[in-house]
C-alpha cells in the first residue's frame, strides 16, 4: 500500500517504488524476501552514493593499499634473500599503518636483516 493523493493505493508484486530518497526505483518483490529488500535497499543507497558507502569503499581501499604494500615489503625481503619468521611475517602483515609500512619498504632496500628494517 502507498499513499496516492490522500488514499491507500495496493501494489503490484511487479510494481516499483520510486522516491527521491533511492537513486533508483525499488522492486515491491524485493520487499517481500528479507535478504532481497537488503540487498535491493542496499543496491538503491550504493548508488546514492550513501555516506556509508563511500566510507566502506574509502576503508577498503586503505585496506588493500596496505595490504599491498606488506605483501610488496615481503617480496623485496624474500628477493633479497632476507629470512622473514612466521611471527615477523605476521606483524608485517598485520600492519595497516601507511606510514609505518612505507618507512619499512625504504628501509627493506638496504637492510641486512627484518629487525634494521623496523628501527
């Protein structure tokens, strides 16, 4: 039911809703399944560009970036022929400081072991 010129009007299964709070029309169908109206809720703000999202996206980023750059310390270690522990593996990967990470990675070019990499 939605409100049309002060009265209830019943939709369709096929109908969509359309307000100006989505960026597109949302399914009724999508509505009536609760893991479709999230994921059809959720599709409308994305593509708002909802505050959430684009945080989410920003935070993913980040996170990959770092994630990259771990992985790319380990390999500059591992090509020069740097013995990386179990633990030390950890803590590189752990880290998602981007600062922290790109000192590391300079240092990594020079060093003779992992710890000179992190004084």
């Amino acid at each position: 039911m939605v409100a049309r010129d002060r009265r209830l009007v019943a939709l369709s299964e096929q109908a969509l809703i359309e307000d100006r709070c989505f960026n597109r029309p949302l399914p009724v169908r999508a509505l009536l399944n609760a893991a479709e109206t999230t994921d059809a809720v959720a599709e409308a703000l994305r593509a708002r560009g909802s505050k959430v999202f684009v945080e989410e996206r920003e935070a993913g980023r980040a996170e990959g970036k770092a994630q990259g750059k771990a992985e790319g310390l380990l390999m500059i270690l591992e090509a020069r022929g740097i013995p990386v522990t179990a633990q030390q593996r950890k803590r590189i990967l752990g880290t998602t400081k981007p600062a922290l990470l790109d000192r590391w990675l300079r240092r990594a070019v020079s060093a003779a072991s992992v710890e000179a990499v992190w004084e």
